[in-house]
C-alpha cells in the first residue's frame, strides 16, 4: 500500500502535550487530518508545523466528529488515530506493506495507565484503517441507550490484520481518569430514560463485572494501577444507570 494514499484522521481538542509524539510516530509520507475542535492551546498550531491540514470545527459529539472528519478525506484510504496513540515499528511496516485488495484492517492496541500498561486493556483488536468508501461510524454506548459515544467504524468487505502495536497512553494519572469517567458517564446517562430497575440490575453485576475484569483480563495481577481500573470499569454502567435515574 502506498503510504500517500492513507490519510491519518486525528480529532483534538487542547492536545498539545500529546500530538508531537503522536505525529512523530507516524509513517513518514502519510497524509495527515487534524480535526481540532477550537483548542485553546498550542494544537493547533503544531498540526500546522507539522504539515498536516487542519480543519477546526465546534464540537457536536464523538460520532458526527468522526463522520465529519472522514467526509474530509481526499485519499482512498484513512487510518484513525486518536492524539494520545502512538504507531510502533511493526505497525508503522505493516501499513506499508498492507495490501490494497481489502476493505480494512484491524489494529491491535494496548493501553497503558499513568504510564504502565494494564493486561486488562491490552491486544485489543479495533478497525482503524479502512477504505474511506467502504466504512461507517456507528455510536456503541457501553451501557446501551442512544448516546453518540464508544463510536465504531464498521467496515463492509473482507478486514485483514496489521502487525505491530498502536500504544496508547491514554491516562496520565488518577485524576484525569477520573474527569473522563464523569464525562462519560454524563454522556450515556443523557442516552438512557430513568429506570430504579436498570440502576439495580447494574449494580448486582458489578460483582461479576469485577470477576472477568480481575480474573479473566489479569486486572489483579497489575497491582493497584489494575485494582483501580478494574474498579471503576466494572462500576460504569451502574453509574450511568445511577445518573439517568436520578437525572
């Protein structure tokens, strides 16, 4: 695959201590989208040092954001790249080497907190590169309802599988884990009618939640980094259910 036919799509919104590694990481050659929704830092500006066409835009939400950003793509192909993900070796060959005959292909990630990787977050297998005619992005709320968040692409034809990793460092430490799991939650919980019925539900498989996350994703094998994701992850849904019932 030719490198120049693959636009990265990278939405942003005050990602200045982030971007340059992401940007820097990229193949060299590949063309880059920066959707910037009005940042009020540097952004803006290091996508412009960088090369990469800039398009600031208000925010709407997370699925029309990506819908739009695609819209703007002018090569064949785009690879979705988030601002605090970074491509390595493997991958940034993959790319080149992929062939064109597919419609997509998945990307593996591994995510990493305050700077450790979890094994609870790890080898998750995302479609992020896909031809730009044969995609859509569909919203996936984690605990159902219709907020446009946790957005998939959903790709039509056959998806292969790249090597290499896309490392993502996506929280700095407790506190911005924690803004993120208000926000969120905020978000879905506006998606979902109030339901005591649904809040309780929730809450009773918290405890199963916390079993597959510590057992079968090795959450309890990470120390307290793992404890605390675990925790909170398997409490998600129950807070959404929480915030949509008591408005």
């Amino acid at each position: 695959m030719k490198l120049s036919d693959v636009t990265a799509v990278i939405l942003t919104k005050n990602e200045e201590r982030r971007l340059p590694r992401t940007l820097a990481a990229l193949p060299p050659g590949m063309p880059v989208l920066v959707l910037d929704a009005e940042s009020s830092d540097g952004t803006q500006r290091i996508a412009r040092e960088r090369g990469a066409t800039l398009v600031v835009r208000a925010w709407t939400d997370f699925v029309d954001a990506r819908r739009f950003a695609l819209a703007q793509v002018r090569t064949p192909w785009a690879f979705a790249v988030d601002a605090d993900e970074v491509f390595d070796e493997r991958l940034r060959a993959a790319l080149a080497e992929a062939r064109e005959d597919l419609a997509g292909y998945l990307v593996r990630r591994d995510t990493s907190f305050a700077g450790h990787p979890l094994r609870m977050w790890s080898g998750e297998r995302l479609l992020r590169c896909f031809r730009v005619d044969a995609v859509r992005v569909e919203a996936f709320p984690t605990a159902g309802g219709s907020a446009a968040l946790h957005e998939r692409y959903i790709c039509n034809g056959k998806i292969g599988e790249l090597a290499g990793v896309l490392q993502h460092d996506s929280y700095a430490d407790a506190a911005e884990y924690r803004r993120k799991f208000a926000r969120y939650t905020e978000i879905e919980a506006r998606g979902l009618p109030p339901s005591p019925s649904r809040f309780l539900r929730e809450s009773i498989l918290v405890l199963w939640r916390l079993a597959k996350f510590g057992v079968a994703r090795g959450a309890f094998l990470d120390g307290p980094r793992g404890w605390y994701v675990m925790w909170w992850s398997s409490l998600y849904p129950a807070a959404v259910a929480w915030r949509a019932w008591r408005g």
